[in-house]
C-alpha cells in the first residue's frame, strides 16, 4: 500500500479543498445546491482519487484514479472560472486558483508518466520490485491538523 500523504500533490490538493470550502462559503446563497456543491465535490474528489488509488492493490488502478483526479483539476477550474465570469470571485483570485489547480495537474502528469516509464502500469514491472522514488514524494507526511503546513507553498 502505498502513502498517499506523502506526496507533494496530495498535500497541496487537500490544501486546496480547504480553500475552495472558505471561498465557496461567499457565494450567493441561491448557488448552494447549485455551483457552490459542484465546486466543492469537485475539489473534494481530487485528494479523494488520490487516496482511494494508493490504496488500490495494482498501479494499473492506482494509474486510473490518478487519471480521474487529473481530469477533476480541470473540471475545478471550469466551474472556478465559471464563478470568475457571474462574479463570485475577483480576477486575482481566479488566478490563485488557477495556477493551483495546473500546478495539482502537472504533478499528477509526472506521477502517472513516472509509473508509465517504469513499466508498473502495463504489467512489466512487479508492484513490490524495487524502484527510485516517485516525483513528488516527500520524506515525511504533515501534520492531519486543521490549519497545519509544512514549509512555504
């Protein structure tokens, strides 16, 4: 099983979540059943896909989930810009929000690229050989506590 807290790209995603709820907390409230939940599932389902693949017992579905959380990155950033363009967030912090997400999905393309090369997803490789690291792991998984950081983002 591998720890998915110990990648760069699971801790800024779960980062993310926490922010997408504070900023959503300022939309309109006729939006709560409407982008308000989209906008919240959708960043909700990044870290969730992460999680749920490290978990899974191939890196073939390890591979998928990290694939379906990429495709939520953009997903988040169409319903984000969506909310930029009906003014529930200014153009600075659509932008915030947007190199985040891009920066989520550069690190989730490295990842699956890595377990792509090192032949783990298509049935070369065996799960428990030996291999470097992946891209994005740190040494240490943060802190669970609200608010919690490690190091400058």
């Amino acid at each position: 099983m591998r720890n998915h807290e110990k990648l760069e790209a699971y801790q800024l995603s779960e980062d993310l979540v926490v922010e997408v709820y504070q900023l959503t907390k300022e939309f309109p409230s006729d939006e709560k059943f409407g982008l308000t939940a989209h906008v919240r599932k959708t960043a909700l389902s990044i870290p969730s896909n992460i999680a749920e693949g490290s978990a899974r017992n191939s890196e073939r579905e390890y591979f998928n989930f990290l694939n379906i959380a990429i495709g939520s990155t953009s997903e988040l950033e169409c319903q984000l810009r969506i909310g930029f363009r009906l003014g529930y967030l200014n153009e600075s912090v659509w932008n915030e929000f947007k190199d985040k997400t891009v920066r989520i999905r550069k690190m989730l393309t490295s990842l699956m690229k890595y377990l792509s090369l090192s032949g783990s997803v298509n049935g070369s490789s065996s799960q428990t050989g030996a291999r470097s690291p992946e891209p994005g792991v740190r040494s240490g998984a943060r802190s669970p506590e609200p608010g919690a950081r490690s190091g400058a983002r």
